[in-house]
C-alpha cells in the first residue's frame, strides 16, 4: 500500500516538474529581448511562435517583411529606422502593439505609411520623436480602426486638422506633447466619443476659448501660452477630473463646465492674481466670457455659479501673484480637502468679503472640507482670527519661510473682545482656533519668542520649528500639546542646554535637535518613547549613559555626527552598538582621547577600551618615570649638602 502510494506520489512530481518545465520553455519561446545588440538588421533566425519582441536600441535602418504570426507586441524604439517595405507587416496578423519611437520615419514617409496600413488590428501606436509634420502623421494614422492608444510625443506637430483622427475614433489615449501646436481645428477630438486621456503639453496654444470634450476624464494643457479656459454654460454632463493647465499665461481661473466631475485642478506657475483684488478677478472672467459668446448682458457670475458645483479636492496655485487670498471664491469649494498656495506675494490674510447683511454683519464663510492648506514662501505676517476660525477640518498647515509670530494662549480674555477687535489682532497668529490641526510647519518664521501654551486646544502630532535662528523658547511653550505630540524639529535654533525646556512628551518618537549648541539631552525625554533622534553638529561630549538605556528600548535610528565625543566616557555609544540601534553618520563620526588624538568611532568600537588603557598606562608609566625622577633628586641633594656639611666642618677644626 505504501508502496503504491510512494509510486503514485513519484509520479505525480514526475508529471507536474515536465509541465513545469515545457511551460518555462513555452514562455522563453513566446518573448524575445535583443535589446542593446549593435544589430544592423533583424535577426534571421527567430522562431515564429514569438508573441513579443523586443529589438529597441540598436542600429536597424531598414525593415523588411517579418514572418511571425503570432506576434502580438513589437519594440523598434531607438533604432535608426528610416525605411519599411510595404509588406513588412503583412504577416503579423496577431500584432496589437508598436513602438516606432525615436527613429527617423520622417523619410519615405510614402512607403512606411504604407506599410502600416497593413496592420488591421493595432491598438497601440507609439510614433514619438521621429520629426514628423502634420502630414505625415496623417499618413501614418490610416486604417487605424482598433487604435485604442497614441503616442506622439517630441514631433513637429503645428496643428491638428479635424480629420486628423478620421479612421481612428475608437481611441482612448492621445499623447502629443512637446510638439508646436497652435491651431487645434474644430471638430478634431468632438468625435473622438471614447477618447478619456488627452496631452497636449508643451506646444504653442494660447487660449481655450470653448472646450466641448465632455468625454474627457483627463486633460493636459501645461507649458503652453494659455492665457484664459473657457466653456460654454450648458447642463450637459462633462467627465473632466484631472485638469493640468500649469506653466501657462493664466490672467483668470479658468471657467470650467457647469456640470463637472472636477477633482484635481492645477493652476502653478501661472500669472494668477496679478489683478488688484478678488472682485476685480473674478469680474473680468465673466467679462471675457460674456465678450467670448457675445452676451449682450452681464446676467450672472458665471465663475462662481460653475465653481459652486465643482466636486474639487486638489488645487495647486503654487508660484502665482496673489497678493491676497481670495476668500470668496474658495469657500465655494465645499469639497476641497488640499489648497496649495506655497510662493506667491501673500503678506496679510484678511477677511474681507463682501455682501454684508441687514444687520450689517459680515457673511461668515467656512471650508468645510480643507484640510491641508501649504502656504509656504510667502510673506505672511498676519492671518485673521476670522480666517482661521473658518478652517474647521484643517489637520495640516505649512507656513515655512513666512514671517508668522504665534500667540500666547489668551483664551480667557476671548469672551470679553468683539468680533472686529479680533480681527484687527495681528500682530501674531491664534494656533489655538485651530483645534483639529495636527502638522504645523513654522520652518524659518524668524519666530522671536515662542510663548507659553502656544499650541494650545490644538490637536499636534508633528511641529517644525528650525532654522528660527533668533527664537527663544519658553519653559512651557509646548506644554498645550505635550500628550499629542509625535514629532518634534528644533534644530537650526542656536539653542543652548540651559535655554531648553522640555516637558513630559509620553507620544513623542521623532526629535530632531541638529546643528545647535547643546552638550546635554534633557532629562524629560525619558517619558518618551522616541524611535529616532537626530542630535548631529551639536557640543555633546558624552550622553547620559542610563537615559540613553531608557531610550533604547524604542529607539531604531539615531544620528550623532559632527560632535565632540569623548572616547573614554562612551558607555552610551557601547549600549547603542550591542543592541544594533542604526547610526547611519557613524563612520563620519569621531571621537577624542585624553591625549587630544582624534580616532574614528568605527574604529574605537572595535576595541572599545584599548584606546583609553593605553593612555591610561602611558600616564602611569610618566608618573613613574618623574617619581624616580624626583627620588634621583633629592637623593643626590642630600648627599651634596651633607658632604658640604661635613667639608665645612673639616675646614673649621684646621683653622682652629
């Protein structure tokens, strides 16, 4: 019975290790790679079971009939093709994927065309950097039925005619940037009814005055010279959610479709906010959109009607010209969770909107959805009390390289100040309205003073606070967010052992204290359970043995370079070295002996004492070599006045 079972077993190995092995020779068999070969001409020799083939990089100038019927994918790029016979692929019935990339098929365009007509069932056509006109790719885009994907980056494209894509209208993806694009011909995409994924970065466009592609999920317009997006008002349904209009010439946000699907819009590098204020911005779009579809009256806002609608989650304005922050217009966003504002010429964030009611009361605006507002590399010295009460969900808030002082915690005396005497507080900013914040980046504020409970009420997990070069920290500073937070950086301070306080952090596990003054680590740390430290460009000569002993039981990365380390008091290093804690700087890190020698710490861990004994026996035997020294000495001092003596007494009893 075992036996049989043994047999059984034997054979059954036996049977799935041959399959094994006929599938591993069936698939070497169906992919071919002679990529980076120095081939002049296609290999004779290749077995026509191949499905995909990879000839890409090479020297191969002329195509001539290929005979592998089973070919499904075919790489040519980077060669130096400038010739195909016209039945190259005639046989490759099966192909649905070409890469014609980065050859020079802007010669016998003719005969190539030709030849590409022959391929029926192609879904994928990559014909990028291969120089070629409007015509040529008109040629080259014939009989393409199937084509699901176009690539035709890096050509000499100067305008697309609408029946560019006449035999292609299946097509999903169209990439045709880094061409010179300037006249995009009515009806050329319209027809296009599948078409989702459009690029047309890096050409020569100046303005979208009626965009219709209400099929379109994806839209790249960026790095041209657009100067103003604009769209028709109708209550079609556009699927656009990712609009890149980047780099351009944009005077006005864009005018985008009523009904939309509009989740991430990208708007840097543009000359936004240029225009004196919100109101006067947002009046000129919809005068250019009026002038553009000859509106005889200025019926509505048709900006702020569309934006209203628009369900957007991501916007990038990052190196505009706002001078001020346009209040009105974003809190239309109900579904915005990233503002990115970092780089423009904010210098106060005030709230100035307009509308007032009957009662002469301001219109209070919210964000109801932001949580992650970057204001990074502007000049801001005030943000409104009001503005910040408006950030009810805000978690992350980026104010480096600003001039942004915080306030003491003076909650108690908020009951007791109106509305416009808070607004006119600006002389520091209020953190603790922020009551759901928990990342805040205060990175090269010029911060003077950090008062006591600075962050209190608010929920902070991580706070930047280097290169504030001048700040002086006070003892209870970050006492408000001691249980909260998790990640500290305070280096680049100038700080001192004696100016830094720091209470109990139980939550605390990333402190960063680099490039200061320090020699000792605060005893407080032992409440937290830090998992990594940075205390690189610092004074320590030695650290707290039985602290870093605490710390070690969470501790995995730690940086300790550019210190002076007295080799001879280095238990702590010892510790962190048997319990293999990553010191990732410990070869560009020395340490120093009695004796003033300057050694490597890698290479005093490998005898740790050895160097400190030596020295030590070398003092020891100097002590003893001066104590003979010494004993020599005054033995024959002793002798001298004693025979002087006696000399003195002799001379005495002859003259007597």
């Amino acid at each position: 019975m075992v036996r049989h079972m043994l047999s059984s077993l034997l054979l059954l190995w036996s049977f799935s290790h041959e399959l094994y092995l006929t599938e591993l020779k069936y698939d070497s068999l169906t992919e071919q790679s002679w990529k980076n070969q120095n081939l002049y001409s296609v290999p004779l020799d290749l077995d026509i079971r191949l499905r995909r083939l990879d000839l890409s990089n090479n020297f191969i100038r002329q195509l001539q009939t290929l005979v592998l019927p089973y070919l499904e994918q075919l790489d040519l790029s980077t060669n130096q093709l400038d010739f195909i016979s016209e039945a190259a692929f005639e046989n490759l019935t099966q192909l649905e994927e070409l890469n014609l990339s980065r050859n020079a098929l802007n010669n016998n365009t003719g005969v190539n065309s030709k030849a590409l007509q022959s391929i029926s069932g192609l879904k994928s056509l990559d014909i990028s950097f291969n120089s070629l006109s409007d015509g040529a790719v008109e040629l080259y885009l014939r009989n393409k039925y199937s084509l699901d994907q176009l690539k035709m980056t890096g050509n000499a494209l100067t305008r697309l005619s609408h029946s560019l894509f006449k035999e292609s209208k299946g097509l999903r993806a169209i990439t045709i940037d880094d061409n010179r694009i300037s006249v995009i011909e009515e009806g050329t995409f319209e027809p296009l009814r599948q078409l989702e994924m459009l690029n047309l970065a890096k050409n020569n466009l100046a303005h979208i005055c009626d965009f219709k592609l209400r099929q379109l999920k994806y839209l790249n317009l960026s790095r041209n010279s657009v100067e103003f997006f604009v769209t028709r008002e109708d209550d079609q349904l556009y699927r656009l959610e990712i609009l890149d209009l980047s780099y351009n010439k944009l005077l006005y946000f864009p005018i985008v479709p009523k009904m939309n699907r509009l989740k991430y819009l990208h708007l840097q590098n543009n000359v936004l906010g240029s225009l004196n204020s919100e109101a006067a911005m947002v009046s000129q779009a919809n005068y250019l959109y009026n002038e553009i579809f000859n509106e005889k009256t200025i019926r509505k806002n048709y900006l702020h009607a569309n934006w209203r609608l628009m369900p957007l989650k991501y916007f990038d304005l990052s190196y505009n010209h706002f001078r001020t922050f346009p209040v009105e217009t974003f809190s239309l966003l109900s579904s915005l969770e990233t503002l990115i504002l970092s780089n423009n010429c904010l210098q106060n964030i005030i709230w100035n909107i307009r509308n007032y009611s009957d009662s002469g009361e301001r219109r209070q605006l919210y964000f109801p959805s932001l949580k992650h507002l970057v204001l990074q590399g502007n000049g801001l010295v005030n943000i409104s009390p009001l503005f910040l009460g408006a950030l009810k969900k805000i978690e992350t808030l980026n104010l480096q390289e600003n001039s942004v002082q915080p306030c003491a915690f003076i909650d108690h005396l908020r009951s007791s100040r109106t509305t416009q005497q808070m607004n006119l507080i600006t002389s520091c900013v209020a953190f603790e309205q922020l009551r759901t914040l928990k990342h805040l980046n205060l990175k090269e504020n010029n911060i003077k003073m950090l008062p006591p409970n600075a962050f209190q009420k608010t929920s902070l997990v991580s706070l930047n606070l280097a290169r504030n070069t001048h700040m002086v920290m006070h003892e209870g500073a970050l006492e408000g967010v001691r249980a909260t937070l998790e990640s500290l950086i305070i280096s680049e301070i100038n700080i001192t052992s004696s100016d830094l306080t720091l209470p109990c952090m139980p939550a605390l596990t990333q402190l960063k204290i680099s490039n200061n003054h320090l020699d000792i680590l605060p005893s407080s740390l032992s409440c937290s359970p830090l998992r990594e430290i940075d205390i690189r460009n610092n004074a320590f000569i030695a650290l707290n043995h039985s602290l870093m002993d605490t710390l070690s039981v969470h501790l995995k990365l730690m940086y300790i370079s550019g210190n002076t380390f007295n080799c001879c008091d280095s238990k702590w290093l010892i510790i962190l070295n048997e319990l293999k804690i990553k010191l990732p700087d410990i070869s560009d890190t020395k340490c120093f002996t009695p004796g003033n020698s300057n050694i490597a710490v890698t290479e005093y861990l490998k005898i740790p004492l050895f160097h400190c004994l030596l020295h030590t026996t070398a003092q020891k035997v100097h002590f003893g070599q001066m104590l003979i020294v010494v004993l020599f000495l005054f033995v024959v001092l002793t002798v001298f006045i004693i025979w002087t003596r006696n000399l003195c007494c002799t001379e005495r009893s002859c003259i007597v």
